[in-house]
C-alpha cells in the first residue's frame, strides 16, 4: 500500500491563509535592505506554521537558480540559489537525514559556504606538518 | 495552574451549580405563581381559555402598530436584541457542542457570518437600549439598580461571547473561562429577579389572553 | 575534574568550525531565536565548560527520556558526550547498582552549587513517598538532596511539571509536582506528555549559551516554546474559522483536512511549540495526522474531561443535576404552595364580618 491509496485530500482552500504571500513580501523587503545597505537576513521556515501544500507553493514561487552546493557536514546541507539572485535556500539535515534547519538567507553567498578562520588556520596547520615530514 | 483549574471549575462545578440554582429557582416561582390558583369562575364559558391565552401570547410578539417614536425605538431595539441573542446562543456551532454534549440533540449550525451579524447586532442594539435608558427621561425615571443589573448580566456573556469568538483582547483560554463564568452568573441571578420574564412574559400574556377568551372577548 | 570546553572538545574530535556552525544554526532554530544569531551562539558555545547534569527519574513512564533520545538535533550522543558531562541517568548510563549511586553521590559532590538537576516524573508524598523508591530511598528525599546543591532544576515532562498522569484524580500516591516541593532554586518546567524532544534540547542549549534559564511564563515555562497555543499556529485555522468540522474521524470533513475542534481537539487552551517545531525530526504534528490536541502540555489535562469531547462540553453531569433541581424546585413549591393556602385560610378564618350592628355605632 503506498500512500495514494490512503484517501486524503488536501482541500484546495487551505492556501487562503495567505502566509505564503506575506513571506514573499518579506524577502522583498529584505531584498531592497540588501541592495541598499548590504544586510544580509535570514528567516526561519520552521518558525512559520505552513501547511504541506503552502510550502510546496512557496518552492513553487521561489524557483531553482543556477548554483546550487552541498556540505557534508554531521548530515548533509542543501543549499541553492532560488530564481532571485541573492535568495538563498538553505536546508540542514542531521545524519540521519530529518531536517534540523530550514532557513531562507539574503545574502551574496551563505554564510556558512565561507571557509571559516579556524578551520583555514587548521588546515594551514596540517599542510605544514605535512611538508616538513616530507623533507 | 491557575487558569486551566478555574477552566475546568467553571466547566464542571461551576456550571452545576449554576445549573442548580437556575432550575430549582424557575420552577420554584412558576410552579409557586401557578399554585397561587384563581377562583373557578361560576359564570360560563363564553370562549375558549387556551385559544385565547395562545392567540394573546402571539399576538403580543408582534410590533403593535400603535406605538409612540419613543416606543418604536424600544421595541425594534429590543427584537433586534433578543433575536440576535437567540440566534447566537442556538445555532453557533459551539453552543451546539454544548447543547449535544448535555441533551443529545443537535441542529444545523448557521454560518459564521451570520452568527457575527447576529452577535454585533444584538450587542449594538443593547448598548443603544442602555443610552436611551439614560437619556430618556421617563425611562430614566423608572430604572431601579436591578434593570441596570440585568442589563449587565445579559451584556456580558453576549461581549465575551464575541470577543472569544474573535478571540480580541485576551487569550482564548481566558475568554472562554470568563464567557463560561459570565452565563453562569446570569443563571443564578435570573430567576430571581426580572430576568425570570423569560418564562412568565409568557405566563402573564396567556393569562390575560386567557381571561378574555372565557369572556369570548376576540383580541 | 573540570570539564573541558566544547571547543576543546570538538576540535580533538576533528570536528570543523564550519559544522560547529551548522550545528549552532540548527540550536537556533531550536531555540526559536533569530537565524542569524547562529554564529553568536557558536561563539559562546564554544567557550563555556560543560556542565554537569544530573538527571533523576521519579514517578514516571520513561516516555519523556523516549522522547529525548529520539531528539534530532543534536543526537543525544552528540548532546551528552558534547553539550554536557552527564554524569547519572539511571536508564542511560552504563554502571548500575551501588556505582551508579556512587557516581550521583560523586558528581553532586564535586559540582556542588553548579550542577543542573534534571528531573522526569512526579514525586509521591503520600505515606512519607513510599510509592516510589530507588535503591531503598523514597523519590521524596532524592528530590530535596539533589535540588540541595542544584544550579537550576529542570523538570522535563508534565509529571515532574505539574503532576502528570500521577496527579490525576483520584492521585491515590499523593504525586506532586517538583515546584511543589522545591522553593529556593530557579525552576523550568517543560511540559509535555511527553515534551518535544527539540524542546528539551533546546532549553538546555539555551542554558548553556547564556548561562541562564530563559524567559518564562507563568506557569514556569520557556516563552519561546510555550508562548502560543497550538490553535494560534495550527494550519487549520482558517477551517476553524469558517466553522469547517470534521464530526468524525473518517467523514467528508476529516479527509478534507477540516478543523477538529468538535472531535475534542484542546489546541486553543494548549501552549505548546508542535505546530510549528513537530515531532519526529520535524515531520509533522498531531493534528496534520488528523487527531486533534488532547493538551498534554498544560496542567490537569488528564482530568479535563474526555480527550474526544469539545471545549464546549461539560466536564460534570449537568442532565441530572438539572433533574434532581427540577424535582427540588417542585417540592419547593408545593411546601411555599400549601404554607401560602394555610395563610390565606387562617386569615379568612380570623376575618370578623361586619354587621349592622357594627355600622350603628354607640
Ligand atoms: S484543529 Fe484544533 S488547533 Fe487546529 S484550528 Fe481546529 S481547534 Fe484549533
Ligand atoms: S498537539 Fe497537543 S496533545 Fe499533541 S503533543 Fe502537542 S500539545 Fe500535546
């Protein structure tokens, strides 16, 4: 038995709550904070309380843009550039593969794309102790 | 754990209580105004008592056609009051919950929309009722503090009631123990004062259309 | 035997900034802070100490330490080996009997004043607390020992909350809440029957973070978790509003996704975070599975009548109650009724009639 045969509809009237279109305002906002001023924001999907369908519409809405990269880090990271530049989707899963963050991110790129200064540091390190065992 | 006891007192205690007091209090009067007995009548019968006391108790439902500005205003007012309130406590949804809950029976629920109408109307119409009380002066003068009371005590649930359905200004939890307390105050409090008109308006009215009828006097 | 710091730890390990920083996105979602404050959170995190935790189990089902365990983020691994230095928890840990004791009696010890208590399940008291005793020691005892030396005490759960299913009529073991016992320590309560495990995580990583508990409601629990009711951020609200019911659980209205409310649901007088931080690694919610709310997050929900009957509804028999006043009122009556007659009869009997005679005069 796969889940079709389960006979549950979803009505089509649950997308009248409108939320989808408030959060697409917001990240308009956010959009024109950000060309001004360079403010990166990020909002919290899981904060808001969609529906199933909702957020497939707002996937709908927001589109795929052309870069999209992957972490592997405790679990996997999705993340992707949505059709507007400068807004980012970005999924985190744990290892065993459930969703421990759902965030949208204004900015340039993600935050956590960046190499961070401890982990360059470290890896400098490494490549050190490397080279003089070599010698 | 304050909220949610007081919740669950006025749900069940509560509203046993006042359930008691309410029903002991009714019958109590009516069976005692009944029982206060007329003379039998040695003279006979020209008419029917039920015809008559039946037609006069609707016959004065009606708006009577002969009524002063004054009385118009009064009249309308109070049908839109009490029609808006019979509205709202008999076929919003959750009234009918209770009323499943308690009796068994259950009805058809009327739309949201209408239930609000209904409940702005009724609660605009006593708000007007209590500014003429005021303002008028023959009115004025023949208020007591227990007309003010009982206009209170029927004001209130209808408020919370709606505000509880909009949940406006409180929390539901709140609202809805408030909304419970209030109908309870006004169970125990009716049949002890004006109030009780809910049954002897109709007490009084057959008993005058029915003293007619035995006369054969048709109005 | 001072606990290293998460950073310390972390880095031996071999575990990157940038998943640290991962990590510390998902607490934030966790503890429903802004997203951006991930990094500011890493950056604390990574200095603090991990405390010590002791963690009691009383009266209780073992559900609530269930639920932690399914606890997504972080595994609980990652949270007790990373976060914080558990050091008893007598269904988790390794050693058992006199060592298990042993290593309480240690940490309590050696933290005195610093540890954070956590504690699942009621405490009877009843009968001097003889309901419920670990090691020949009442839960009663443990509780006042514990909470003695206790930085903060946590109660995971609605039992150790506000009671529970142990407290619910008749509560024949005398079971009562921790903040029933214990007046003198900082107290969170996160309710829960059982409580969502992100939740308990997230108050503990909020702990850590800040040092301090975070803001409370009245009822004692975390405003970030507990500050609105399910039926404020339930996605069927609007079918609420419409007056769309479902009137049973496999009607037109139930697979159409329709409001629960006549089927009992208790969303808009529970405060809790399911609707919008769900359970299972963030599947779904009770009411998506079209069961609606029995509100186990609030206290005395087990003796609020029936989980499938509605707010509405009375939580006593009020049919025969109306009927026993009904006969009352009668009788009533009939006595006022026969004193009124026996009035009126004496009065006509003492009535003197007036005669002529009378009229004349002298
Ligand atoms: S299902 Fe429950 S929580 Fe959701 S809208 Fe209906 S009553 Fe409120
Ligand atoms: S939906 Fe209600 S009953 Fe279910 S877990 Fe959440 S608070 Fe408890």
């Amino acid at each position: 038995m796969s889940l079709d045969d389960i006979s549950i509809k979803v009505a089509a009237d649950l997308n009248s709550i409108g939320s989808v279109d408030a959060l697409l305002n917001e990240i308009a906002t956010r959009l024109e904070r950000f060309i001004a001023s360079g403010e990166t924001a990020m909002i919290d999907l899981k904060s808001l309380p969609f529906s199933p369908s909702e957020y497939e519409a707002l996937r709908t809405a927001l589109g795929r843009g052309e870069v999209s990269a992957r972490l592997e880090t405790i679990g996997d990271s999705e993340l992707y550039e949505t059709h507007y530049a400068g807004v980012w989707w970005v999924t985190h899963y744990n290892v065993e593969g459930d969703v421990i963050a759902d965030l949208i991110e204004i900015a340039a790129v993600p935050a956590i794309l960046h190499s961070q200064p401890e982990d360059v540091q470290d890896g400098l390190e490494r490549l050190q102790r490397t080279l003089s065992q070599e010698k | 754990m304050v909220t949610q006891e007081i919740l669950l007192w006025v749900r069940g205690t509560g509203l046993q209580i006042a359930v008691a007091v309410f029903v002991i209090g009714m019958v109590f009067r009516m069976l005692h105004i009944r029982m206060l007995g007329r003379k039998k009548s040695l003279a006979q019968a020209r008419g029917s008592e039920w015809s008559g006391g039946l037609r006069t108790i609707w016959k004065r439902s009606l708006v009577s056609t002969r009524l002063s500005a004054r009385g118009y205003f009064t009249v309308i007012a109070g049908f839109i009051f009490h029609i808006g309130f019979f509205v709202t406590l008999l076929f919003l949804s959750q009234h009918i919950d209770l009323i499943r809950a308690v009796l068994g029976l259950h009805w058809p629920a009327m739309p949201r929309g209408v239930i609000d109408m209904a409940a702005v109307l009724s609660i605009a119409a006593m708000v007007a009722l209590l500014v003429h009380r005021f303002v008028d002066p023959v009115k004025r003068l023949l208020s007591d503090f227990q007309d003010y009371l009982t206009w209170l005590l029927s004001f209130l649930p209808l408020l919370s009631g709606f505000m509880l359905l909009r949940e406006i200004g409180f929390e539901y939890i709140t609202l809805l123990t408030l909304h419970i307390a209030s109908v309870e105050l006004l169970l125990i409090v009716a049949p002890f004062t004006k109030l009780a008109h809910m049954f002897t308006t109709f007490m009084a009215r057959w008993y005058n259309g029915a003293v007619n009828g035995f006369k054969g006097i048709n109005i | 035997m001072e606990h290293e710091t998460l950073e310390q730890r972390l880095h031996e390990q071999g575990i990157s900034r940038r998943s640290f920083l991962k990590f510390c996105a998902a607490m934030a979602t966790m503890m429903a802070l802004p997203p951006g404050s991930a990094s500011a959170i890493a950056a604390t995190l990574a200095k603090v100490k991990r405390p010590s935790v002791i963690w009691l189990s009383f009266q209780e089902c073992t559900g609530c330490t269930e639920s932690l365990t399914r606890s997504h983020s972080p595994t609980l691994e990652s949270m007790i080996f990373d976060m914080v230095s558990l050091d008893y928890h007598h269904t988790l840990q390794a050693a058992s009997g006199h060592a298990a004791e042993q290593a309480r009696d240690d940490a309590m010890k050696e933290f005195h004043g610093k540890y954070l208590l956590l504690v699942d399940g009621s405490i009877p008291i009843k009968d001097g607390g003889v309901y419920s005793t670990i090691a020949g020691r009442t839960n009663l005892d443990m509780l006042l020992e514990a909470a003695e030396g206790a930085a903060a005490i946590v109660a995971v759960g609605s039992c150790a909350a506000f009671g529970g299913l142990p407290n619910a009529q008749p509560n024949p073991t005398g079971a009562v809440a921790v903040s029933d016992l214990i007046k003198d320590k900082p107290i969170i309560n996160i309710s829960g029957c059982p409580p969502i495990p992100a939740v308990i995580t997230g108050v503990l990583a909020h702990y850590l973070t800040f040092g301090a508990l975070p803001a409370l409601d009245a009822l004692g629990r975390p405003k970030a978790f507990y500050g609105e009711t399910i039926h404020d951020r339930c996605y069927r609200r609007p079918m609420y509003e419409q007056g769309k019911f479902a009137r049973t659980f496999d009607d037109e209205g139930a697979r159409n996704g329709w409001c629960l409310y006549e089927l009992g649901c208790k969303g808009p007088t529970t405060h809790n975070a399911c609707a919008t931080t769900k359970w299972n690694g963030g599947t779904s919610f009770p009411i998506e599975s079209g069961h609606g709310c029995i509100g186990c997050s609030e206290p005395k929900f087990w003796d609020a009548g029936s989980f499938y009957a509605p707010l509405p509804a009375p939580t006593a028999d009020i049919a025969s109650v109306a009927k026993t006043a009904a006969v009352v009122g009668a009788a009533a009556a009939v006595i006022a009724g026969a004193v009124d007659r026996g009035k009126k009869t004496q009065l006509q009997q003492s009535l003197v009639k007036l005669t002529v005679e009378d009229l004349k005069g002298d």
